[in-house]
C-alpha cells in the first residue's frame, strides 16, 4: 500500500503518518523508486495508534502500548498500568475543569451584564 492507501484505510492524514514514521513507531518498506510501502501489519499499527490517540494516550504512552501489544509475553498488569495511569490524568484534568466551571459559573451570576462599569469577573481575574 502506499501512504494514500494507508492513510485511507486507516483513517490517519498521511502527515501524521509521516510524523509516525519520523518518531520510529512505524517503519515502512521503501521501493526501489524511494516510496514508502506500507504492509498489513504497519496499517494495524497504524489503527492501533489512532485509536490510542483518540483515548488521548501521549505519544510515549502509544509507544510503550505498541511495545506491549508486540510482546507476547507481556504482562497485562503492565498495560492496565499504563491505561490507569492515563485514567487517572483525565480524572484529574475533568476534577480541574469542573472547578473551572464552577467559578466561571458563579462569577457569570455575580454579573449584571448591564452598562455598569463594575464587574465581579473581571475584579476577580484582577485578583493576585
């Protein structure tokens, strides 16, 4: 398959699959003429890593899950390690947005939106 091939099939722009390419997740064949040829198993990859992107594993956790996923004597404590940990990040973050709409929430109903000059949101981004 060629990059449009691959890219097609598995849903991936070609940059990123370039990029992928760059970074040593994927190792393309190359024809006599210099092109990349993709095999079944670099499209799996391929799928593999956008849909770990898309649960927004970082590219260093996509590595070690690939690395994983290549070992058959892997441990699957080792990836539920990895997915924990990642579960956990986005705990956090969702914990950290919610405070965040909490206060923007509450500084919205503080504000009476009208031709006043004073304004609790904007004495409140002013605050050290």
């Amino acid at each position: 398959m060629n990059i449009g091939d691959v890219a097609e099939r598995t849903g991936l722009p070609a940059k990123t699959i370039r990029y992928y390419e760059d970074i040593g997740l994927v190792r393309p064949a190359r024809d006599s003429n210099g092109y990349r040829v993709f095999r079944e198993t670099d499209a799996h990859k391929l799928a593999f890593l956008g849909r770990s992107r898309a649960l927004g594993f970082s590219i260093e956790d996509c590595r070690t899950l690939l690395a994983l996923y290549e070992d058959d004597d892997r441990a699957s404590a080792d990836v539920k390690r990895v997915a924990s940990e990642h579960l956990h990040q986005i705990e956090e973050k969702l914990a950290q947005l919610q405070a965040m709409r909490d206060t923007l929430n509450e500084l919205v109903r503080c504000c009476a939106g009208d031709n006043r000059p004073d304004c609790p949101i904007l004495k409140d981004l002013a605050r050290h």
